[in-house]
C-alpha cells in the first residue's frame, strides 16, 4: 500500500502521459507506441516524437518506466 501513496505524487497525469503509460503493457519502440495512442484514443490524442521522448526521459528519471533496450537509429 506504500507504494500507491508514493505514486500520488506524480498526479495528476497529463493526458499524453496518461496514454503513454496505459500503451505500456508491452515493450513498444516510440513509433509502435504513438499508433497504438493514436488506436487507443480513436485518434483523439496525438503525440508527436518530441513529446513521447521528453514523457520517456520523464517516467525514466522518476522510475515509472525501465528501457528494455536502445537499438540504433535508422
């Protein structure tokens, strides 16, 4: 139960970030992630590749979220 009372302080979510973390039950390059946002909201909620890499250096700083692995860029 501590742990949920430390998670309030990350809220309240922005919407990107809320989306974000709900795509997140599967390991997700960003493009795969910013469609699958884009599924998921029935294209209400659009993140461009600035906002996802900020929301990922974000969750990352704060130990929301773990990169499983960084390939190269194409």
């Amino acid at each position: 139960m501590s742990r949920l009372k430390g998670a309030a302080k990350y809220l309240p979510l922005s919407e990107s970030t809320y989306y974000i973390l709900l795509a997140l039950v599967e390991p997700l390059h960003g493009y795969a992630l910013m469609q699958k946002v884009a599924g998921m909201s029935q294209g209400s909620v659009s993140i461009g590749p600035g906002t996802l890499y900020g929301a990922f250096s974000t969750l990352e700083k704060v130990d929301l979220i773990v990169k499983v692995r960084e390939e190269d860029r194409r």
